[in-house]
C-alpha cells in the first residue's frame, strides 16, 4: 500500500509525505500492541520520497516509515523564488515530524537530505531517537564544487527522448561516470516525468544551484559535534564521503558509530540495497528500543 499524506511546511508550503506500507493498525503494530517507532526518511538533491519505497518496506516490519518529498522536490511544491535555505528545510522536517506524529522520530538522510537530518537532531534533541547519515559531508565544499554542478547541469541532453535515453546517459555515458553505474541511470529515471517534447526533470536544476548554494560554503562540524542521539555514519567505499572525513565525523559525535559498505558509490542505498539495509536494520532496532 503507498499512501499519500499532506504537511504543511514552513511558510505554507504544501508538502507530500509518503506511507509505503500499511498504516499501523489500532492498539500497535508488533506482537502484544508494541508502538512502531517513527522513522523519517530524507532524500538527497534531485531525489524524491519514492527512491525510499524499498528501505520503507524492509524497515516496516518493526517501525513506521515515512518518506518526506523536500520542498522542491517530488510532489510536493515547488515555491518559484524558494525559500530554498536550510531553515527552510529543517523547519519542514520538523513539521513532518510533529504533524505525523512520529516523535521520538529516526531520521535516515541520504546526502543533503542527511544534512538536514543531523541539523534537525542537533537543534530538537528532544524529538529525535536516532540518526543515519548517509554519504553527507560535514566539511565545506567550497565554490569550486558549486560550479561543477552548474556545468555539470547544463551538460544535461534534456529533453530526453525515452526513459530508456535516461537511464543510458545517467547510468553509462554522464563523462563524470568512471564506470558504468545502473543503479545511477535508474535513479534519473525516476526523478523524470514526461512532457510534449520529451522526459525532463521534475525539479528545477536552478532551484537545486540555490538549496546546494545554501550549505557548501559552510562547514557543519559545530551542528554535528551537538547531535546527541545514537547516530550511524554510512558509507560506500567508492562514495563522495572519505574514509578518514567519516571516522573524524564518528570521533565528533558524542554517539556515533561508522559502517562501510563494499562495491557502492554516492546512491549506495540503491547500488546496494540488501547491504545497506543490512546495516541500518539492527542499528535502528536498538537504537529506538524503548528504554
């Protein structure tokens, strides 16, 4: 069962979560009416709620997941002139949290949406159980990283003629690629809908340069070292985040742990998925064990 439910966001903004598996059934969801804990599942730039379909499905069995489309992203709005900053963005976290009552919630990020999951952690500790940080760095990027995107978005042959075109140009022939990813190029293709002249993405890249503008400048050490939950810092071995960047981000957390997945890249949760659900399962599960 997939079931759309609205949120409001900051400022009014109408935002899209999504239930992947059957609602919690009256009186709890495990064995002896147990309450199944919150989890809030947080995408990256560019993704939307439905890349957590999988992750939802394989956690439900003990928590009530909840995918959350960011504003921009999705279905959910997509405000012309934003805001498009990281309060923004936290404060409609939090509004998903509090209006689905999900606290005490987990959070799972992936990327900027794991930015926003450790800032909300870090700024409402009372609200959040435990956090998963997939392949976000907590150093600066800098703009030398802002204008390869703006290249890298304008490389794009959009319009695509099929969804087939999509997932060759993401998954094989994208000149960033070392190698081929499929993972990559089925990723792409969800994130396009279909218009008159062809596949085109459903959010606006210039909205992307602008949320991206807000948080690579910046360092996030100082938010990070404040997150006082059990927190699990995931990555692959072939992803953006370094080995020796994730274990200083371990020794920063006053709870952290590290876990590292073997063959994945950036969109290790997709390229991946038995393993990295392998990974966050058990931590999840003592994490948010009450007491």
């Amino acid at each position: 069962m997939t079931r759309r439910i609205d949120v409001t966001g900051a400022g009014g903004v109408r935002l899209a979560a999504w239930e992947f598996t059957d609602p919690p059934k009256i009186g709890g969801g495990l064995e002896g009416g147990e309450h199944r804990p919150g989890v809030l599942l947080l995408h990256g730039l560019m993704g939307r709620a439905s890349h957590w379909a999988d992750t939802a499905r394989r956690l439900s069995a003990r928590h009530r997941p909840v995918a959350l489309d960011q504003r921009g992203h999705g279905r959910s709005e997509k405000p012309a002139e934003g805001p498009y900053d990281r309060a923004a963005y936290v404060d409609d976290a939090l509004a998903a949290v509090e209006q689905l009552g999900l606290a005490p919630v987990a959070l799972v990020g992936h990327a900027m949406g794991a930015l926003t999951a450790w800032q909300l952690a870090a700024r409402r500790p009372d609200l959040v159980s435990a956090l998963v940080i997939c392949d976000m760095r907590a150093s600066a990027l800098g703009a030398a990283s802002q204008h390869e995107w703006t290249e890298w978005f304008r490389s794009w042959p959009v319009p695509f003629a099929t969804l087939a075109d999509v997932r060759k140009w993401f998954g094989e022939d994208d000149p960033t690629l070392e190698r081929p990813r499929p993972a990559r190029g089925e990723f792409f293709a969800e994130v396009m809908a279909e218009r008159a002249d062809g596949w085109r993405p459903v959010f606006s890249r210039r909205q992307m340069l602008t949320a991206r503008e807000t948080w690579v400048h910046d360092a996030h050490w100082e938010e990070l070292a404040q997150v006082s939950c059990p927190t699990l810092v995931v990555r692959g071995l072939d992803a953006e985040l370094g080995r020796a960047e994730a274990q200083e981000m371990v020794r920063v957390l006053p709870r952290g742990a590290y876990a590292e997945i073997p063959d994945a890249g950036h969109l290790l949760p997709w390229e991946q998925p038995d393993a990295w659900c392998a990974t966050i399962e058990p931590f999840l599960q003592t994490a948010t064990r009450p007491g």
